[in-house]
C-alpha cells in the first residue's frame, strides 16, 4: 500500500472515530426530556400558522429543484472551465452536450408554466 494511501486512511479512521465519540457523547450526555415546546413545529419565532404535515404548493418544489438541477450544473462547470485547455474535443463535446440537455429542460419547463408564478 502507497505512503499516501496510508495517510488518507488514518485520516478516514480519525474522522469516522472522533464523529461516533460526538455522537455518543451528545447521545448519553444530552437531555431527553421533550416538552410541548421543544416537540413543536418552529415557524421563525411566530406561531405555526399550519399545522405540520399538510400540503404545500408543488410550484416550492419545483424552484427547489430547478435551483438544484442549476446549481449542480455550476458545480460541474467550475472545473471544466477551469481546465478547459486541457480536456480533449471529445470532452468538450459533452460538457455542451450536457449544456444543451439542461437548456432543453429550462426550455420546456418554461414553456409548460412551471416557472410562472400565479
């Protein structure tokens, strides 16, 4: 096994080890005493104004993914722009490939209404 495998596998046991001490530490030494305030829905300071569990407009959720699906992209294209110089044109290919698909999707999320907002 290389040197710097060896290191990077001490670092994965220290890290796994020192989260399950924190976790067992907060577990045993934790208050487990719920009150009607500590088991309630938190609403910013307020009062619920719902009670929990009941349905919320799709369109949330659909900006939520939409924010999802964009923010991965950028998340994809840091480094490819980064290292633009070096990738071949094949790689090229596919990162406007992937730019195209996502478009699309825009597109015809758009076009079906999702985005407007009522």
């Amino acid at each position: 096994m290389s040197l710097d495998y060896f290191f990077v596998l001490i670092a994965l046991f220290v890290s796994l080890l020192l989260s399950l001490v924190i976790s067992l530490a907060s577990f045993f030494l934790g208050e487990k005493s719920p009150d009607k305030e500590k088991v309630s829905v938190y609403e910013c300071g307020f009062d619920p104004f719902h009670a929990p569990g009941e349905p919320f407009s799709i369109r949330f959720f659909l900006i939520a993914i939409l924010f999802l699906v964009f923010d991965l992209e950028i998340t994809f294209l840091f480094p490819w722009s980064v290292a633009s110089s070096l990738i071949d044109l094949t790689g090229q290919l596919i990162v406007v490939l992937f730019l195209v698909v996502l478009a699309l999707g825009l597109v015809y999320e758009w076009l079906r209404g999702g985005l407007d907002w009522e």
